[in-house]
C-alpha cells in the first residue's frame, strides 16, 4: 500500500511536468527524457494514454480508400515451391501491398482511429467484395506469412529452436545483411504497425519481448537476451566461471577451443573484433569474450529495428514510445492474443435462433472447449482477424449467429460472412457433430469465394495470376 500511494504521488508530480519534458531528447543519458524512459514501467496507463491519444489525434490524416490487388494464388506457388525466401519482395501477399502501398504519401499511413478500412482488397481469382471480410483478411495473412520461411523478415527464437527456456513460440527480427529492399520491407511493416495501432485492426504477430522493448527504445538486459536465448546465457556464464566447473588456466586451452566470434540468430559466424577469428579465447580473456558475446547478441537487431522505427514514425508520433514498455506498445500493435469467449458471447446478437435454443448452447460448449488456436481460426473464419478486439466498446461489428434452415442439418457445415461478422450455424443434433463440422470449416474454408456481386464476379474474372 505505501508503494502504491508512492506510485501516485510520482504520477501527480509527472502529470504536471510532463508537458514541460523534451521528449525528443530520451537518447541523451542526462535528459530529463531519459529518466523518465528508465521508470515508464511506473508512469500510469491513466496519464500517458490520454497524451498519446492526444497525439493520434493531431497527427491524423483522412484519406481516400484506395484498391489493393493480392493473388493467393502467386503467394501460395512461390511458397510451395521452397526456393527460399521472398528476398526481391514481390510474390507474397505481404509484398504484393508493400509494392503498391509503400511508396504512397505519409497521410495514407496516419488514417483516423474510426477508419473501418484503409483500402478496398481484390483478392484477384477469388469471388470476393469487400465490404470489410477481406480487408481482415489481408492483415491475417500479412501476420501470417511475417512468421513463416517465405519472407526474410523474421526468425523463430533460439528458444524454440532449441526448446528451451522461455519464449518458444516467439518470433525475433532476421539480422542478416540488409539489402534495400529489406530495408523498406522492414519500414513497411513499421508503416503497417502504426496503422494497425491507429486502426485498431491488430496484427496476430508473436513476436518476442526483447524486440517490442528494443522498439519503444528500452535498455537491452541479459533477461531481455535469456528471453530469446537462455542457452547463450548460460554458456557465457558457465565460461566466466569455468573454474567452479574445477578447470583451471592450465587446463583451459583443452577444454574451451574458441575464438572471438559468435554465431548471429541466423547462424552466420560473426567476428567480434577485427582479427577475430585469429585470437584464441585464453583463461585470462574468457570474461572479455562472455561480455563481447553478449554485447553483440543485445545489439545484432539495431538495424532492423530502425527500419521499423522509421516506418513507425511515418505513421505515430514515435517521440511518444519512450513512456511506454514493450508489452504496452504490443498490446496496441497485436492486441491480445487470447480469445475471451464470454466477451465474443456477450457481443453476439441472434437472428431466427436464441441463446435458449439447444444447438447454440452446443456452439458455445464447443467455442468453450476449443484451443485458444482453434477460436483464433474460428476468427478469421468468421470475421477475416484473427484475433478480438480489447473490450465490448471496440467491437466494430457485432457477431451475429443466424438460423440455418436447410436439413437434415448434420449434413451441413456452417456459412460464415466474414464481411459482416456473420455465422448460419446448422441444428446439429450433438456436441460432437458440432466440433466436427465446426473444426473442418475453420481450417478448410479460408479462400473468401461466395460473393455473386459485380464486383465478386469482376474479381473472380481476373485470374489468379494476372
């Protein structure tokens, strides 16, 4: 309780001085800005977000929807094929948007927090119109192909590579040599997380803490780096201290057979000083090498993460970051990503059917029973995201549950309108039924092809390829 009434009178004292403080200045160690970066974890939720809302606000820019052309098809063949990455940044979806979306004014990227959607998908081959399903759509494939070996951007963590430690499912930023064009890739996602944060239309991305802090411009700790690679930790330690391992100076040159390089995230041997990978690690300059190891493996992401950072800056007001933490700034990029079934509950209306009614009793059983990856994909099924919006005021749409009057309904599987948020959910007679029906549409049914508009046929019409 004194902490907390501590933590207040801090905050009374901030709430008056903030707007005196140069925020600008946060990269000089003696800056009032500074200081204020080393205790933002302290600053309440309650004072920063009213200034950064403030800021969102100032900065916005309305904007005229424009038309964006992505082949799944072009994606799915260069993907399948298994020649690596997407490098020249032209196949994937990801790429397709960044080769028409990248080079557009900076208002495009500063649209008004109650913009639904920033352009119009043609999902070329695909009888789809959108009116909101497809533009999710897009964001959920973005996300998806971001954490995969089709694009260059992106690495699982040492962790879970070597399934160990914390952080196993995350994902770090590719170190590797940067070309231009990884360079504007990485500025462009930049560009779409400060829309994503503008929008609302999170970004499923599992990236890992260290990368979220390194981005908002925290310290880097050997926490931070345990985070993403606990056995690096280790080893270094285990050297520094060799001689509780009974290893002694005279013994080390046999034990320890290392120079001064280190393998990078993406597994190039590095060299940690000029020369190297001539220098032998002796007893003596074991502790230089630990500390020379770490250094590198803290600050092998400062690149990439400045390209972010600048496409971040087209879009927010990046000054800003140095009052959030990490996990602050990822909650507005990602959102959260567990899915709170009683939230979606308490947002769904019902058309031709009830809450009352036994199948939408067994619907919610089985929303309930399902993983936390099984509701992420009942999402995208259903909304074209992949992920809920925070709480019951941001929902844009309402999830709405119709009646399904065809029969014998067992035989049916569920229609989703992922434009409107829509499900027609059949009256299976059992729980079980409902699981099955419901488990093969979410993971078989993801192309959007049911739209008989103009505008579904003419995008239809186009070829996937063309």
């Amino acid at each position: 309780q004194a902490r907390f009434q501590l933590l207040q009178k801090l905050n009374a004292c901030l709430k008056k001085m903030l707007p005196y403080v140069d925020l600008s200045l946060v990269g000089k160690s003696w800056s009032l800005a500074a200081l204020l970066g080393q205790c933002r974890g302290l600053i309440f939720s309650l004072l920063k977000e009213p200034i950064w809302d403030r800021a969102l606000a100032d900065t916005q820019a309305p904007g005229q929807i424009f038309d964006l052309k992505l082949s799944r098809s072009r994606a799915a063949k260069f993907a399948n094929a298994q020649d690596g990455p997407d490098v020249t940044g032209r196949y994937m979806v990801f790429s397709q948007a960044f080769r028409q979306i990248n080079s557009m004014p900076t208002t495009t990227f500063r649209p008004p927090r109650e913009t639904d959607r920033v352009y119009n998908v043609i999902f070329m081959g695909e009888r789809s119109h959108d009116a909101g399903g497809p533009y999710r759509e897009s964001w959920s494939e973005y996300a998806h192909e971001l954490e995969s070996a089709s694009l260059p951007l992106m690495l699982r963590t040492p962790n879970g590579r070597h399934s160990t430690g914390q952080n196993r499912e995350r994902w770090v930023l590719n170190p590797s040599p940067l070309t231009q064009t990884k360079r504007d890739l990485f500025s462009f996602l930049g560009k779409m997380m400060g829309i994503a944060v503008r929008t609302r239309q999170f970004m499923a991305l599992n990236v890992a803490p260290m990368i979220w802090d390194l981005l908002v411009g925290a310290e880097v700790t050997g926490e931070m780096l345990a985070g993403v690679d606990e056995m690096l930790i280790q080893s270094m330690t285990k050297i520094r201290h060799i001689e509780n391992e009974g290893v002694s100076e005279e013994m080390f040159e046999y034990v320890v057979m290392e120079t001064f390089t280190t393998l990078a995230t993406d597994d190039r041997s590095v060299e940690l000083l000029p020369g190297g990978a001539q220098r032998d690690v002796t007893f003596s300059s074991r502790c230089e090498y630990a500390d020379s190891v770490e250094r590198y493996r803290m600050h092998e992401f400062d690149e990439q993460v400045a390209c972010i950072r600048e496409g971040l800056s087209r879009s927010l007001p990046t000054g800003l970051l140095s009052l959030f933490t990490g996990a602050e700034l990822e909650r507005m990029v990602c959102g959260t990503p567990d899915i709170d079934i009683d939230l979606l509950e308490s947002c769904t209306e019902y058309s031709s059917c009830s809450a009352n009614d036994q199948h939408v009793k067994f619907f919610w059983q089985v929303m309930r029973e399902f993983s936390n990856e099984e509701r992420s994909m009942f999402l995208r099924f259903t909304w074209g995201r992949s992920r809920l919006p925070l709480n019951a005021a941001s929902f844009s749409q309402r999830f709405k549950l119709l009646s399904f009057s065809r029969s014998p309904a067992d035989q049916y599987y569920p229609v989703a309108h992922t434009c409107f948020f829509q499900l027609e959910l059949p009256q299976y007679s059992s729980p079980a039924i409902m699981r099955d029906k419901l488990r093969y549409a979410i993971y078989n049914c993801t192309a959007i092809d049911g739209d008989d508009t103009g505008v579904g046929m003419a995008a239809a019409a186009m070829g996937w390829e063309e």
